[in-house]
C-alpha cells in the first residue's frame, strides 16, 4: 500500500480499562474471550486462551496485563515482541532493496497493478490475522503474509527515492523508536493514555489531507509541513503503544502489539522519508 499519499489508519483505543479483580482469576476462559472481542486493537486486556496449540502458562489465559504478570512471563512476552518486531524490520528493509535492482523497479513500474493488489491484500491479510490471532501456527503464517505484502508495497512506493535519504531516514526512524520506547520504560507513571483521543484526531487530519492530496497535490512546502505532522503523531503512537502494551495488553496479545509497533515504525519512516526527501528536492 503507497504511504506516501496518506498513512493507514485503525482506531483509537477506547477508554474505561478496569482492573481484574482477584475474585475472578478463574473466570472461564469464555467470558475472557468475550470481552476481547468487542473492543479495538490495543484496547482489551482480556484475552482468550488460543483454540489451537494452547500450551500458555495461566498469565496467558486470564485478564492479566502484562504489567500484572510475572516477572518471567512478561520477559518472555518482551523478548517475544521485540524479537519478532526486528525480524520484520529486517525482512522489509530486505524486500526493499530487492525492489531497488533495476530489473525489479522497472518490472513493477510497467506493472503497476501489483502495487495495488500487494496493498489490498496487505489490509486484507492483516484483517484475518486479528481474528485468528490466537490460532498458532496460523498467527505466524499470517504474520509473515502481512509483512511481506507490506514490505513489496512498502518498497514499490520508495524504490525510486535517493538510496542515502532512505538509509538516512531509516536510521533516524530506528534512532527515534529506540528512545521513545526507553522513555517509556524509565517514566511509566506518566499517563500517555491521554494522548490518544488527540493522536487519533490528528490521524483523521493527516488521512483527509492525503485523500486531497490525490486531486489537489499540495505544494513542497504544505507536503512536508504534513510530513512533521505526521513524525510528532506517529512518534506519540509509539508512546502510547508501548504504554498500552504494559499497562493493558495481556500478555496473550503479542501479534496485536507487534502489528501495532510494526505499523508505527513503518509510518514514522514514510513521515521522516517525506521530509529528507523534500528538503533534498529544494
């Protein structure tokens, strides 16, 4: 899917999160799952027990954040998370320098169509993969569909940009989660749940003026005022992300964090790309 128009939106998480009380520890696994399914990404710390393969330690099952969970489980949620988040980083950043070689550029610029099919099943895919996010192996499979698909199109949009300004605005994206998601870990008193009714209402600027943008193409300046727009919402959504990850995610919902942080990265790049881009062009 082309970022470079608009970045792809989902929902702000809701709010009202209610701590679990002990009495219902041994809730069945049913009311858990439930409860899951009618709220957002992000947005439930009750999750349910997987229906395929479900070898998870009590943590896993119940309304328990990862906050609340053991010290070795939420390391092992962590370690799960980042880890697989980094092998994404690094099959996109493979799949785009495959659609450099020329042979490649040229064959997807005279086939333009897969741009767009790679973009429709990318939402496509990532649709499945919510709900069957819990069924493991299939969660992977899915995971890697989506990233693939994700990474082509990720690739088509930018392989006719300067190789140093993508490297250049690779490094700063990596630079910027890094500290953002360190902040989050040393201050996590702060109350970054608050951000989201105006991350997402910045979100709905940022979707409007790339749907404008398509009729109407705003001048260099206008497109990368946009662009900072788009480095402070994205850079907020890794606060809130990473917040809502350990303060209301259970440690069940790994694919939801790591597709959460993965689209953050992905539209953080596209934001700081626009901009090194632009100044580069002036």
């Amino acid at each position: 899917m082309s970022y470079s128009q608009a970045p792809p939106t989902y929902s702000a998480p809701k709010k009202g999160y209610a701590a679990v009380p002990q009495s219902q520890s041994d809730a069945p696994a049913a009311a858990s799952a439930s409860a899951s399914a009618a709220t957002p990404l992000l947005a439930s710390h009750d999750a349910a027990p997987r229906q395929e393969g479900d070898v998870d330690a009590d943590d896993f099952k119940y309304g328990v954040s990862v906050e609340q969970s053991t010290p070795e489980v939420r390391q092992m949620f962590l370690k799960k998370v980042y880890s697989i988040l980094f092998l994404q980083i690094l099959g996109t950043a493979l799949v785009g320098s495959t659609m450099r070689i020329p042979a490649v550029s040229a064959w997807v610029m005279n086939n333009s169509w897969i741009v767009i099919a790679t973009s429709i099943s990318a939402l496509i895919s990532m649709g499945v993969l919510y709900f069957k996010r819990h069924s493991h192996p299939t969660n992977l499979l899915l995971l890697g569909l989506f990233t693939t698909l994700e990474a082509v199109s990720l690739g088509s949009a930018i392989a006719y940009v300067n190789q140093v300004v993508v490297l250049q605005a690779l490094i700063l994206t990596l630079f910027v989660f890094a500290g953002l998601t360190l902040f989050v870990w040393i201050f996590p008193e702060l109350n970054y749940a608050r951000l989201a009714p105006w991350l997402f209402g910045a979100l709905l600027l940022l979707v409007g003026a790339g749907f404008v943008q398509l009729f109407v193409p705003f001048s260099n300046a206008v497109d990368m005022a946009f662009a900072g727009i788009g480095v402070v919402v994205f850079s907020g959504y890794i606060l809130f992300d990473t917040h809502m990850i350990m303060k209301r995610m259970s440690a069940e919902e790994w694919v939801l964090a790591v597709i959460s942080l993965y689209l953050d990265i992905i539209n953080l790049f596209l934001s700081i790309l626009r901009i090194l881009n632009g100044v580069q062009d002036d």
